[in-house]
C-alpha cells in the first residue's frame, strides 16, 4: 500500500511482520491488540485488516479474528513450477537477442538465489525480495 495514511503504516507494518516471521503462523490478529499496538483508533485498524484480507494476506474469522492465509505446500510447488515454465519460455524467446553481460547478469543473479536458498540464517524476507527482484537484476 503506497499512500502515508495510517490505514496505510499499519497495513505495511502488519505485512511487514509477516514477511520477516514475526508471527507464528498460527497466530490470530484481533483489533483490541492492534489497536493497543499502534495506538490509534480502532478504524484504521479495521481498515488494514480488512485490506489484507481484500489482498488474501489475511482471512477473517467472525467473532474471533484474523489469521495469516497459509499456501499449501502443493500449491506452492505448483506455482514455483509454473513460474520456471514461462521464465523457461521467456529465455528461449529472446536468446538470441541477449548479449554477453544479461548472460552474465543472470548467471549473477542466479548465484546469489542459490547462496541465499543454501543459507540456513536467510530470512522470508530477504528470498522473497530476491525473488521479486530477480528479473531485474538479470537485466532481462
């Protein structure tokens, strides 16, 4: 969420936790807390939880409150396999009009993937921002 409402820095606060793990996936978000938390109203709160679940980070549970959407492993691997396929078709597409340095660029690029995958002290963080960089940094 780009805006600087509060609405808005909760939002990101929230899916920030997320992202780095600071919430056991178990864990369950209700209002009161957040609200305590942020020290803010409960509306902007609602809002950001409403958001998230908008956006299937997280699900509501009436009466009792939010949780994080897990992605079944299947799915995960489905999705993974999926991405491989068309970045697999994409490369075929326009290898002959690569140059030498966006060979080099993504050999980079995938070497920094596999050292970070390897590293057992990697957080979410840091693999999903190597993974959305990814097409970036291979100048593709």
């Amino acid at each position: 969420m780009a805006d600087n409402t509060i609405k808005s820095r909760i939002y990101n606060a929230i899916w920030d936790d997320i992202i780095d793990g600071v919430y056991d996936w178990n864990y369950v978000f209700n209002e009161k807390n957040l609200v305590e938390m942020y020290q803010v109203s409960k509306s902007p709160v609602r809002d950001a939880l409403l958001e998230l679940c908008k956006d299937n980070i997280l699900r509501s549970i009436p009466r009792y409150g939010y949780e994080i959407v897990r992605i079944p492993e299947k799915q995960l691997r489905e999705m993974i396999e999926m991405r491989v396929m068309i970045e697999t078709s994409g490369i075929r597409k326009c290898f002959s009009h690569l140059k030498q340095k966006e060979f080099d660029a993504i050999r980079e690029a995938n070497l920094r993937s596999r050292i970070l995958l390897m590293d057992k002290n990697s957080t979410a963080r840091q693999l999903w921002e190597d993974n959305m960089g990814y097409p970036l940094q291979a100048s593709i």
